[in-house]
C-alpha cells in the first residue's frame, strides 16, 4: 500500500455522526444462544422491539425466551428477517448458509459471527478464503446490507461494559461495511447499546476485528481502538499533520490525524 493510500486510509476512520437515522425501531435477533441473548437483552434496555429467533419453531424457543429474554418475542427466522429494520447474526458462522436469504433481502444485517478454529474446528471454506469472513457472508446475502460488528465483544461483556456516551472508559465497537447508510443504522445501534463506534472501512476490513487481532484481543477506548487501525494501515503520517499517527475525539466522531 503507497504511503498516500495508507493516509488516506487512515483519515477515512471517522466513526459515523448517528443523527437522522433513528428510524430503527425493530431488531430481529437470529440465533438465541449466548451471543444472541444478550444482544437481544442488550437491544431491550435500549429501548428497541426485540424478536428472537433459533433455527426451528418459535414455539421450541418460547419458555427459553420468557425466562431469559423477557420482553422478546420469539419468532420463525424468516418471519422475523422480514419484519426487521436491522438484523443481528448470531449463529454458528459455519450455519450461515441456513438464514433466510430471501426474507433478508434489503436489509441491514450485523454479521457477529466468527471463525475461530480452535473453537469452531477448522473449516476449509474460511481457511482457503482469502476474503474476511463477512464478505464470504455478503456473497451468500447478495441482496442484504451486511456490516460486521459485535464479534469482538464477548456475550458476557455485552451488558456489562456499556456507558453512558462521554464516559472516559466508554468502549468502542468496530463496524465494516461496504453500504454507508448501513454502516449509519448499525453506529446508531451500537451509539443506543452504550458504546462508540469506529467506522473500520469497507466490509474486507472486518479481518481487523477477526479472532487473534489486536482489536478482538482487549477492551479499547474510540482513541485506543482508532489508534490500532491507524497503525495496522501502517499510516506515514506527513510531516505537517505532525509525524505520527494520533486521534482525536470530539463527540461521536473519531477522528485520525
Ligand atoms: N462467545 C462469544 O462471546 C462471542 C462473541 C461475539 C461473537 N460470537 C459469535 O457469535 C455466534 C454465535 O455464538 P454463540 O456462542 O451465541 O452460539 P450458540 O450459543 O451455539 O447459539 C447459536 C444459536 O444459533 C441458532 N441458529 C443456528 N442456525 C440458525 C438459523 N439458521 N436461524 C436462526 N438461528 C439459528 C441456534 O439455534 P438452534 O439451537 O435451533 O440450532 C442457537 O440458538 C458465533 O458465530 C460466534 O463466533 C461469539
């Protein structure tokens, strides 16, 4: 990468101003297992309509979801793709060809899944795949919108690390994506669960929060996590923006000088 790109790269890390798109109303979580309940949780205390879904029947899930997710309503996958304004991921990645594509066609989509080997064993398709794990996904949900987020926070840190906006230890979230106004619906969605958001790039960029990164690997502040991209993109920052790669925040924006 010239040093240009790499500054350019650099300078377009802005994390998303989130105003005018609070017409998310609706979330569809698929998958009901650790990841996907407390997103589910999560979504509720931030005042979203939560429906949540598993693979099969919604009645199978129903006695789980009163007693785990009060307030959620379980619903068949598809069903509940439809009626969504964003979509969360949360199922095994090597399931992933079992979504609803069709009921997902237009949507916004949060891929939270990962590929860990040593967890989820290894998988050729991710192995041979030169591509982040997200794209192999948007290949699949051709028609949908898809941004990763949410992989880098463990489930059991999810309902524990959120702050209120402007808190000093406030975490921020990656997101990567190749739509903008996707990108826009998600950083409002992360800004609404209690955290900020860092704007990574396009959808290939989510290989910088994949599992044995940097990112994946900690808790970051926006500045901390911005700085980390900064210097993956291995940024030669020109002598009159100061030499080094620094970050600056100021409100809901990132900024990376
Ligand atoms: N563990 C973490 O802290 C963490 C953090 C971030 C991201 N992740 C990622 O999040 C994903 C989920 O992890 P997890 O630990 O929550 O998994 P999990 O506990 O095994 O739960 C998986 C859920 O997905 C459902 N599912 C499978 N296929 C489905 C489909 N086609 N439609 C709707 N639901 C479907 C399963 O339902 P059935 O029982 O009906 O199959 C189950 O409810 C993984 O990709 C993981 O890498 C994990």
């Amino acid at each position: 990468m010239s040093d240009v790109q790499a500054v350019s790269d650099a300078l377009a890390m802005v994390a998303i101003p989130t105003a005018a798109t609070a017409d998310v109303t609706t979330v569809a979580v698929l998958g009901v297992g650790r990841v996907g309940s407390a997103v589910a949780r999560a979504a509720m205390k931030a005042g979203y309509t939560v429906t949540v879904s598993a693979s099969g029947d919604p009645d199978d899930i129903r006695l789980l979801t009163e007693i785990v997710i009060p307030g959620a309503t379980p619903m068949q996958a598809a069903d509940a793709a439809r009626a969504a304004d964003l979509v969360v991921l949360a199922v095994p990645l090597h399931k992933f060809r079992t979504l609803p594509a069709d009921a997902l066609a237009g949507k916004t989509v949060i891929d939270s899944m990962n590929y860990w080997a040593p967890v989820d064993g290894s998988i050729d398709e991710f192995d041979e795949d030169p591509r982040s794990t997200s794209e192999i996904v948007q290949e699949y949900l051709a028609a949908s919108q898809v941004v990763k987020s949410l992989n880098h926070i463990g489930y059991h840190e999810l309902e524990a690390d959120d702050r209120p906006a402007g808190a000093a230890d406030r975490r921020a979230l990656g997101l990567a994506g190749d739509s903008d106004s996707a990108k826009a619906l998600v950083a409002e969605f992360i800004e609404r669960l209690g955290y900020d958001s860092i704007d990574a790039g396009d959808l290939s960029a989510g290989r910088h929060f994949h599992p044995g990164t940097a990112v994946f690997s900690g808790r970051h502040t926006a500045a901390e996590f911005a700085a980390i991209l900064g210097g993956l993109a291995g940024a030669s920052v020109p002598d009159e923006l100061g030499g080094t790669v620094s970050t600056s925040v100021v409100g809901d924006l990132v900024v990376v000088v």
